[in-house]
C-alpha cells in the first residue's frame, strides 16, 4: 500500500490523470484527477472517454489494488479531454457546480459527502462489492438518495430503471463502500427517474 500512496501523492502534486484500479473487476478502472484525499480515501474529479467531466468519484484505498501514472490510453484521454475543452462538451454535468457547492472536512472526505448529500438531497452512486453466492463475488452499485447516514450505516433509496413498479432501499456499512459518485451522468439520469417514480 505504500507504493499506491506514494503513487497517490505524486499524481495529486503534479495534477496528473491516473487510472485507479479498485473493482473486484480487475479489467475495469476509474480515471481522472486527484482533487482531494484523506487517510483513507481519494477525491476524483472523473474523465469519461469521451474527455469530458463525469462526476466526482470518493474511492476507498481500502479497494484500491493499482495505480497507473501513463499509458496509452492515459495520454489518449488527455487528447480527448483537449478536444472537449476544445469543442465545448468538457463539462456536461457542470462539474464545477457541484464542487463549489460541496462542503467537504479534509480529514473526513467519506463521512462529509455522506452529510452532504443527506443535507443537499444530491443523488450518489454508491459502490459496493457483493456475494452473489458462496464462490461468487461480483461489484455491485446502486444511484439513489441517501435516507439516513448514522455511526458506520447508510441507507440509500433508489429505483431500478428496468423495473419502476418499486422504490427499493438497501442498507450498507460504510467500510463496505468501494466508491460513492456524485455530480456524474448516471446521477443525473436517476435525479429525472427519482422526480417523476420516486414517490
């Protein structure tokens, strides 16, 4: 883990873009820059391939099994990420918004965007990994408004967008928590869903 900090820290001092690897997935990644880390987790501003702003991403270091600093696809990011500055499609979600609105303790990033988006009603994307059955382990996320953060719990409701007959709530640990997302596309999608199915 000492190697991932050290990683961490030089990508958060030379405003780098890294790729994190903290899925169970060891395929899948998340890409972007540090804004903001504590202890025990780091403050993404997330770059989607198409260069543009997807939201801020609080990742555990907990999850987190791999950092890279370059590769291929870090540089072609870049490019695209010139290109929407470029083009005008940088920020889609107005990013920016969302970080000035935010309130967040430099000591406590987990436990201040949980408050934030109880007290703000902002809709988060919050992943987990689960148990599907004794040998299977597989990611898990869920996009909904958190109902009730007390101690080391979260309850958060949210809608299945194939089946909106139900509001469903599901109730996690916070040390169970991969990532929380805020701000991004998929947020944004389950904000419209929650306005019109939510009730």
């Amino acid at each position: 883990m000492t190697e991932i900090n050290d990683q961490l820290k030089s990508a958060q001092s030379r405003g780098l873009l890294l790729a994190i690897y903290h899925y169970f997935d060891d395929e899948t990644f998340s890409v972007g820059r540090i804004l903001q880390q504590d202890d025990t987790h780091v403050l993404l501003e997330v770059v989607d391939p198409n260069g543009s702003f997807n939201g801020l991403q609080l990742i555990s270091k907990d999850f987190i099994n791999r950092v890279v600093l370059r590769s291929d696809y870090l540089r072609s990011t870049e490019v695209w990420q010139q290109a929407a500055n470029r083009d005008g499609y940088a920020d889609p979600w107005q990013i920016e918004q969302t970080k000035a609105s935010l309130n967040l303790d430099d000591n406590a990033l987990l436990r201040s965007l949980l408050q934030n988006a109880l007290r703000k009603e902002l809709v988060l994307s919050l992943g987990t990994v689960r148990q599907v059955a004794d040998d299977n382990v597989t990611d898990a996320d869920f996009t909904g408004l958190v109902a009730e953060y007390v101690g080391d719990a979260v309850a958060l409701n949210y809608l299945d967008p194939w089946d909106l007959t139900d509001a469903w709530q599901i109730d996690i640990k916070t040390d169970e928590i991969n990532y929380l997302r805020v701000g991004a596309g998929v947020c944004e999608r389950m904000k419209a869903l929650l306005a019109v199915y939510g009730d």
